[in-house]
C-alpha cells in the first residue's frame, strides 16, 4: 500500500515539473511568431488598402475625364450649329443672370424632355423653372414631376463621380473659367462671361474642375479668374480642386489636361492666364 502511494507521489511530482528550457524556449519563439505574423498582416493589409485606393482614384478620374469628353462634344456640336461657343452666361437687359452655359447645351448632351420644359422667357430658378431645379428626392422616378425629367436633365453629367454625399446632388463640379481681368472689352450689358469663351482650335481652357461647388448646374454663375488660386486643391481658396486627386481642365480644341498636387502654381496660373481678351467680352441678352 505504502508502494502505491510513493508511486503515486511521484506521478505528481512529474505532472507538476516545470517547463524544461527548450519548452520555455518554443513558447517564447510561438509567441514571436505571431507577433511577426501579426506586423506582415498589418503591412499587406495597409498596402492592399494603399493600392484599392489608388485604384478607386484613378478610376474616378476617368470618369471624370468621360464627363468632360461629353461636354467637350456639345460644345463642339454646339458651335457647328450656332457658329460660337455658348457663352458662360446668358444676362437680361438689365444685367440679371437669365441662363447657363449647361442649360444651352442640354440639347447636345440629349437632354431633349429637359430642355423642351425649360422656359427660357423665365429667369432660371424663376416660377416655371423652379420645379426643375429641385433636388433629386430619394425614391427618385415616384413622383409626376420626375421619372424620366430629372433623369434626361443630366444632372449627374455636370457632378464628379467622386462627389461626396454631403454635396447637393443638383450642384456642378464643371465650371466654365471666366476671365475678368481689368482692360477687358466689354459691351452692353457691361458683364464678364457673356461672350463665346473661344475658338475651336485654341488651346485655351474653358471649363475646369470645383470641388465642393455650391454652384447649381442650371445657375448661371461659374468662377471667375480673378478669384481663383492656382495651387490644385488649395484648402484655402477656391482653386481648380476635385475628389481624386489630380484635376482635369478642358481647352477649347477638346483635349484634357490633367494636374495634381504636384504640378507648380506658376504652370497653373500661366495655362489658365493664356485667355484672348475676347473672353471677357459680351455678347448676347436674353
């Protein structure tokens, strides 16, 4: 009996040895291991997150640039029927801003049920064109006003793709570029942006890229060069800015260029300062 229980004593004893020290060593090396393994992770996976980024980016850009293809192509059919450019605004006799360059060319964009219902006797937020101006309503296509109507005016085509939510969805990331600067001819009713900005074939830019624009796509009202920083996306001031990164702008003659944060405010300012002084002149009334 005594044998039994020295033998069960030492059965204890062996079950409560401590870890030798190649155990305390493997434990040690398990525990590295997964610390390591754990640093790779984070490094792929903020990589991974890098690169998607990256990737979202570049392809918001592009479809920022289809957008300004599109409107490069109505500006273009636009002048071979009126032999202009459409100017960025429309005024009345008395100077009151009447219509925008984007109304103008809704026919050109097919925005042919839009442009019929748009009342161009009619101030452009006036009383038969207030309804038009309406924020899309989230069951957009429930409602008689809508369905078909807001979905042809194109709103979506004057907005960046990367637009953030807390934009109004009615308000334009496409602005023309209207030069104001003192000694610029002028004629009645004595206000910039109401001549053709431009020729076909120049190099000029016409139409460039706002962030955050509080600009509704059928106000005629756009950015003037005298108010503008050239440094891409200046948190400052306005400034040709967008939700990608890189910004495009559109010359006349139907190209893009592209800018981002690197490029220089002096390049910036010399491209968009390379305006005929006939951009600031005026033309047409309502």
């Amino acid at each position: 009996m005594r044998e039994q229980d020295q033998t069960s004593a030492n059965a204890d004893q062996v079950n409560q040895t401590p870890p030798t020290t190649g155990q305390s060593w493997k434990l040690r090396f398990s525990l590295r291991s997964l610390l390591i393994g754990s640093v790779v992770v984070s490094w792929l996976l903020a990589g991974l997150a890098f690169l998607i980024r990256e990737a979202r980016q570049d392809a918001l850009l592009t479809q920022c640039q289809n957008n300004l293809r599109q409107i490069a192509m109505a500006l273009h059919n636009y002048h071979d029927t009126h032999k202009a450019f459409p100017p960025a605004i429309i005024y009345a006799p008395d100077g009151t801003p009447m219509h925008s360059w984007r109304v103008l060319i809704a026919p050109f964009l097919v925005q042919n049920a839009f442009y019929d219902a748009y009342d161009f006797a009619d101030v452009w937020n006036g009383p038969t064109n207030q309804w038009l101006t309406d924020e899309v309503p989230d069951d957009f296509g429930s409602g008689p006003k809508y369905g078909t109507m807001l979905f042809d005016a194109g709103y979506f085509r004057y907005r960046c793709p990367g637009a953030r939510r807390s934009q109004n969805r009615m308000c334009t990331n496409y602005v023309m570029l209207i030069d104001d600067r003192p000694g610029q001819p002028n004629g009645p009713p004595n206000q910039p942006g109401s001549a053709s900005p431009a020729q076909p074939g120049d190099l000029h830019v016409i139409v460039l890229e706002i962030a955050d624009s509080d600009i509704h796509w059928m106000e005629p009202r756009d950015v003037l060069l005298s108010e503008l920083s050239f440094r891409i996306n200046d948190p400052t001031a306005r400034s040709p800015s967008s939700f990608h990164g890189a910004v495009c702008v559109l010359r006349a003659d139907g190209t893009i260029e592209v800018f981002d944060e690197t490029t220089a405010a002096e390049y910036v300012k010399r491209v968009l300062r390379r305006l005929r002084p006939a951009l600031a002149g005026v033309g047409q009334e309502a």
